[in-house]
C-alpha cells in the first residue's frame, strides 16, 4: 500500500485538496480531523468540558466511531448517527483542538488510522500523520498557507454559503488553533524531518491539487 501523510494548520485546505487529489489518483481519502471532531462532538453533547482530560477520557469507552466512504465522500458516523453535518461548527472546531491534546483520545484513535493505510491507498490528512500516525509513509507533505490567507478562504466559503463572516474574528481563531496546536505536549503541529513543504498561499485550489498529485505520481 502507499500512503501519503498531509499535515499542516487549520484551515490550510488539507482536506479539500486531499480528497480532489485522492479522486484523481484512485485513493482512499482519510480525514482524521473529523474523527477527532466526532469525539469532541460527543464531548460537548456530555456536557464535559474538552480540556478536562479525565472526564474526557472516561467517555471514550462508550463511543463507536464509525467511517464510511460514499462517493460524496467520507462519512462519519457516532454510535451509529451520521454526523458528518454536525461536527463543522466552530464551538466542535475549539473543542476538537483541546481533546486532540489528550493522550488517551489519540491513542484510542492511533490504531483505527492506522488500520486504514495498511489497507488501503491512502492520502490522509491531520496534525501529526507523518510525525507519529504514519512515520514510514512514502510520503510527507507538510500543507500550509499564511493565517491572513487562510481567514480570506474561510470567509469567502461562509458567505458563500450565505452565512455572515467576521474576517478579523475568523482570523483570531485561526491563530488561536495554530497556537493550541503548536504548543500542545502530546503530537504537536511540526512538519516531519522529510516533509516536503508545500504553500498555498498564492495558489489557486486546482494549483495546490496539481502540486499535491504530481508529488504523488514522482514517487510511485
């Protein structure tokens, strides 16, 4: 099997680049932050606080996280409910960064990930994919773009959708993740020694996704 590992910052376009390259190339997509962000969507439907690591690791043994590839797309599933709608809102995005710092919820989480690489042609996506998921990957890519940039496309895609977008609070959230991420103890946000670097910053998505694949298809 071949497995691509994409880490970089919130925001950076990880997933949205990887699923369009995974499409072209023929692979698996896996979107590990949204199985964190399914862990911390039960979290807070407990009603624990996600920087309370004890209370937090004490519910993981009642939660099933399933996945499901449609051609929509990866599919998430808690204890049996599609979530897949319900972990994109910004009080799940917070949340996910303070229980993504727990060790016990990435390590209940370590062997689901990794059982999908050993079957599968994967690109998969996350924080730490290429410094402890998956260290042996064919290949790293570290994917990111300047926090300012990464603000403009999160409001563009918000008013898109017809929703209101504050730029310069969008922006304060977006350092505030980078921070928590970078900062935490456990499996924090670096690029990998053998990472290749890669910034969006002044690429357009089709660009970014013609980058990614033909760093793929060097390697194959």
């Amino acid at each position: 099997m071949f497995a691509v590992a994409i880490d970089g910052p919130a925001g950076a376009g990880k997933s949205s680049v990887a699923k369009a390259a995974a499409q072209e190339l023929g692979f698996v997509y896996v979107d590990t932050g949204a199985i964190y962000r399914t862990i911390a969507l039960h979290v807070l439907r407990q009603g624990v606080d996600p920087h309370d690591a004890p209370a937090v690791e004490a519910l993981l043994p009642a939660i099933q996280v399933g996945l499901e590839y449609t051609p929509e797309g990866q599919v998430m599933r808690l204890n049996g409910e599609d979530v897949t709608s319900l972990i994109r809102t910004p009080e799940v995005s917070m949340a996910t960064s303070a229980c993504s710092a727990i060790p016990a919820v990435r390590a209940f989480l370590l062997q689901l990930q990794r059982d999908l690489a050993e079957k599968n042609n994967v690109l998969m996506d996350g924080r730490d994919i290429g410094t402890v998921v998956l260290p042996h990957a064919q290949l790293k890519v570290f994917l990111t773009a300047s926090a300012q940039e990464r603000a403009r496309r999160r409001v563009r895609q918000l008013e898109e959708s017809g929703q209101a977008a504050d730029y310069e609070a969008i922006l304060r959230d977006i350092q505030q993740r980078d921070y928590q991420d970078s900062h935490r103890e456990v499996a924090p946000l670096r690029p990998a020694e053998d990472a290749v670097l890669v910034d969006t910053s002044q690429d357009s998505f089709a660009r970014s996704v013609e980058r990614l694949v033909g760093l793929v298809r060097e390697r194959l």
